[in-house]
C-alpha cells in the first residue's frame, strides 16, 4: 500500500515551507530569540498565518474556516518546526478544535471566525486547572482566549492575567495564567478530551519530524562542503553511516505522524496506537537529529551565533509535551502486547 500527501497537500506544504525560506529565514528567528522583551508573535508571520488560512485549516466552512483536516494541520506544523518558527499558531488551532467539537452553537459563533482570521490568539493546555494558577501555558501571555482544564471538562477563558515566564527555547514564550472559572465547554466528555490530547499531540510530533528532517538536511549539506584532510567530512564512514542512520530514522517518523494524523481524520480503530507511535518516533528522532547536528558541525555547532541550538532547544521543549518517548512506548506496550 502506498501512502503520502497529495498533490493539493504537497502544494500546500511548499507554499508554507516558501513562505518561511523567504519571508521568515534564521535571521528573522534570531530576531525573536533574542528580543526576550518583546512578545514572541512577529506581526508579519502571524499576518501571514491569517492571510493563508494556516489559522483556518481545520475551522469548519460555515465558521469561514477551511473545513481541512488534521493531515493539512500536521502539514503546516511540520513546516513551522522546519523553520522553527515562533508563534501561537499550535495554541490558536487547538483551542479553535476545542471550541468546535465541545463548544456550544454560541461559543463557536463568537470565537471560531475571528481565531480563523487571526483577529484573535488562542492558547490550549491541559497543565493544571482553573480556576486557578495554570502553569507555563505557550503565549497564555497574549492570549486573547485561553483553554484549560476544569475539572473533567474544559473551560473557555478569556480577560486572564499572565506572569511571564522563562524557557530555554527562545522560540517560545511561556506565562503563568492566573483565570476564573470561565465558561464551560459544554461538550468536553473525556473521550472528546482525549480525542483533543490526541490531535494536539500529533501536531507536536509533526512540528518535531519538520525538526529532525531540517536539522539532518542542513548536517548533510555541511559536511558536503566542510573539509579535513583534503576531503569532505561527509566522505568519513562514521559520520556518513550515522548520517543515513538518521535519515531513515526521521522518514520513518515522517510516515508515523503522517499515518496518525490520517487514523485520527479517518476514525480508524488503530488510531490510539498511531498516535502513541508517532509521538515516541518523533520524539526521539528529533533529539538525535538536533544532537548530531550540533555534533557534526564541528566547534561552531557548539555556538550562540550558529542556528543549531535553535533546534535542539525546540526538539528538547517539545519530546515531552503531551507525553515522553517512554510514555508513549507504555501505551504501545499496552496496545499490542497487554499490560
């Protein structure tokens, strides 16, 4: 059986990907790392979101969204993670996915067109509970609406107070959000709560594989040119073999949050353990990728001016949100094999 992206999703992907590559570069990343006063949500990326539907892909038409799937939305994620790009785009399309499969007709009527367009921020967390003080929410900080836990269910939040807070990933910014108890998402059941973990964690391993295929991408086409003895680097067995390693590696991570993204669209039985590959693939794949490229750019990978700590920093925040490797491999364990 052969399975890949479409034509239509292939374009998608490249309009993303040239997006970044020539309006969003390194340099552009640089700027927002290292501004740690400003807001981390560039006003010419975000505009760029909006204008492009990135926001909208799994907003229903009748909401004037794109109505696409969690195969698109993995697409657009794996290319922010490419280009490790900064902003609340995750937050936005998850707390947009909450509000239409657990909101009611007038919380999706209030918040899904203007999410969809950008003219709002979203932030989505399953870390503590309001009311209260939840912890470390990405970009809770400008959030225009946040969603949280409450109790068994999911509340809608919004006129919250943040705490900024620090992350080792400049290409985050991270808030303690202190909320009332909000409003009730009326549908949040645990089965759509799990459902909801499940696609937020598949847009995390997606935005990891984008990570892992750019940093072995750029490894490679370095030691092409780098050399020692007269010859590149690339051409000594080690690093070549370790190299191929990884690219086989991370297609396969490719495949696993691609295959979950599907399973979940398409309500397949299989679609819990997709998930629990993927994100344990990815996860992994991506920390190698990052660690190697460091490694084998040589003594200048180990410096702030080079880009590759931009990728392990990312790779290092995201392998354990919604659930570590080896968190995932119990739930493999659990689904194959039995406890």
């Amino acid at each position: 059986m052969f399975f890949a992206l479409t034509e239509d999703q292939r374009e998608f992907d490249a309009a993303v990907r040239g997006y970044l590559a020539e309006r969003f570069d390194m340099d552009a990343v640089r700027g927002v790392v290292e501004d740690t006063a400003g807001d981390g949500n560039p006003a010419s990326l975000w505009k760029a979101a909006a204008d492009q539907g990135w926001l909208a892909v799994l907003v229903p038409e009748e909401h004037e969204g794109l109505g696409l799937g969690l195969v698109e939305a993995q697409v657009i994620s794996r290319a922010l993670g490419a280009g490790v790009a900064p902003g609340p785009w995750r937050g936005t399309v998850l707390a947009a996915e909450a509000i239409r499969l657990a909101g009611s007709d007038s919380q999706r009527a209030a918040w899904l067109p203007r999410l969809a367009a950008g003219d709002a921020i979203g932030a989505f967390t399953l870390r503590g509970s309001v009311p209260g003080t939840v912890p470390a929410v990405e970009y809770g900080g400008i959030a225009d609406v946040v969603v949280a836990r409450s109790g068994d269910g999911l509340a809608l939040v919004d006129g919250v107070t943040a705490t900024a807070r620090g992350s080792y990933d400049g290409t985050v910014r991270l808030a303690d959000v202190q909320a009332g108890a909000g409003s009730a998402l009326p549908g949040a059941t645990p089965d759509v709560v799990a459902a909801l973990t499940a696609r937020a964690t598949v847009l995390v391993a997606a935005d990891l594989v984008g990570i892992a295929r750019e940093a072995v991408s750029r490894t490679v086409a370095y030691d092409r040119e780098r050399k020692q003895f007269g010859v590149p680097v690339g051409s000594f067995q080690a690093i070549k073999h370790a190299l191929a390693d990884l690219h086989v590696n991370v297609t396969m991570a490719e495949h696993a949050a691609l295959y979950a993204a599907h399973a979940l669209d398409a309500g397949l039985d299989d679609a819990a353990l997709a998930v629990a590959v993927a994100k344990a693939k990815a996860g992994d794949t991506a920390l190698a990728a990052a660690a190697a490229m460091i490694q084998y750019h040589g003594g200048i990978g180990y410096t702030w001016e080079h880009e590759a700590h931009f990728f392990y920093k990312r790779a290092k925040r995201l392998a354990g949100q919604f659930g570590d490797a080896d968190a995932h491999r119990v739930t493999i364990a659990a689904l194959t094999i039995g406890a």
